[in-house]
C-alpha cells in the first residue's frame, strides 16, 4: 500500500493538469480569420447611398385675381339721330374722355364727362347723356331741359363725326358745331356772343366762311383736352 501512494499521486495530479488545460482552452477568446475572397466580396459591395431628400409637391405662386379688361375704346367717334326729334347726336371718345353735341337745326348743347367701364356720362348746361358703347354703337338716353329722347349713335369715320370752331372777333368769341353722318345729312350752329343761328354747311376738309369770318373746323382730337378739364 506504501509504495502505490505516490502513483496515485502523479495520476492526480495528471488528471488535474488535463482539466486544468481544457478549462483554460474554453476560456481563451475565438478567432474567426476572414478569408481573401471575403475581403474581395466586402470591398466590391456598393456603399449605401443616402436617402433621397422628399419630394414635397411644388406651389405654383398664386397672384392676385385680374380685373378683366376695360372694354371702353380708346378712341371712337359715334354719330346718330336722336329719335323722337329728328336732331343729331355726335359722341367723341379718347382715353377715357368724351364729348358730346347734340344739335336739331334750333337748339344745341355741348357737353364733356368720362369714358369707363363701357358707358359715358356726359353733362352740359342744362344737357345731360348716359349711354352704353358696345356692339359698334352708343345708345343712350339725352336730356336737354325738361325734353328727354332716346338715340342709337353707330361708329362712324372720317370724314364723318363731330368738329368743333372757335374763333374770336374784336372781343367777342364764335363757336361753331358741326355733326356730319356718312349718308351726307348734316346739321350744326354757331354761337356769337348770346345768340346763334344755323351753321353755313360744312364740307369736311374745307373752311367755312361765316360772315367774313373765317372759320376753320377741327376734329375732336384737336380740341377734346380744351373742353375736358
């Protein structure tokens, strides 16, 4: 018995050294080694591109509403008869200023006023005019005193429509008025001083000769910026 103890000795100790060994094999870390086709394969993947930024729906810029456009001409010479009368009506527009003269032969009247939104409104002494301008025509109403009558003036042009004369004679101012249809009817007056009479006729182009006088008629264009002040 004496002589085994030291064998049984070593083998203990064997045995221990053995667990010792596998204990210490199971603590030690893991290596995985990558391989050079691994290391190929990672570089040639593609880097994840960024996420596109959103997309938010564009805006168009809103403004604000257009006020449609004025319809009123800029320029326009209507002339009528004046219904119920027998008279003349002659409209004269250009950039938003308008005359007017209505004549039948005995009475006349001038009158000025504004051309907007399609309609004129024109007054005189004792002589008032509202009408609408569209469809080639003015058509309106006309009062002059207590007598008020209807008219259609269509568009006219030269050498039909309104002209005006003025001239001065030792003090005392001449006017004269003209309105000249395309049919050839024609009616106007002069006025010298406080009193008038019919015009001589007129011949568009020409001059008009009124009692050693010389007048000389113009268009509206000539003389609307004088009357509408």
């Amino acid at each position: 018995m004496s002589r085994l103890g030291p064998f049984y000795t070593l083998a203990a100790g064997a045995v221990v050294a053995v667990a010792l060994g596998a204990a210490s094999l199971k603590a030690a870390p893991t290596f995985q080694q990558v391989g050079a086709q691994d290391t190929n394969a990672a570089a040639a993947a593609p880097a994840e591109s960024p996420p596109a930024p959103s997309q938010e729906p564009s805006q168009q810029p809103t403004g604000e509403a257009t006020e449609a456009p004025d319809p009123t001409p800029r320029k326009a010479d209507y002339a009528g008869v004046v219904q119920g009368n027998g008279g003349l009506v002659a409209i004269a527009v250009r950039d938003g200023k308008a005359v007017a003269y209505f004549c039948d032969g005995r009475i006349e009247a001038w009158l000025k006023g504004t051309a907007e939104n399609g309609t004129v409104t024109l007054e005189g002494k004792d002589a008032l005019i509202t009408a609408a301008l569209g469809g080639g025509k003015a058509q309106g109403r006309l009062q002059v005193g207590d007598a008020k009558w209807r008219f259609t003036a269509p568009l006219v042009k030269k050498p039909s429509g309104l002209y005006r004369a003025s001239a001065a004679v030792r003090g005392a101012k001449i006017v004269g008025g003209w309105i000249v249809l395309p049919n050839g009817q024609e009616v106007g007056r002069v006025q010298i001083g406080g009193s008038g009479e019919p015009a001589p006729r007129y011949v568009p182009g020409t001059s008009v000769d009124y009692y050693g006088v010389t007048l000389r008629p113009e268009e509206p264009d000539a003389f609307i910026d004088e009357l509408v002040r």
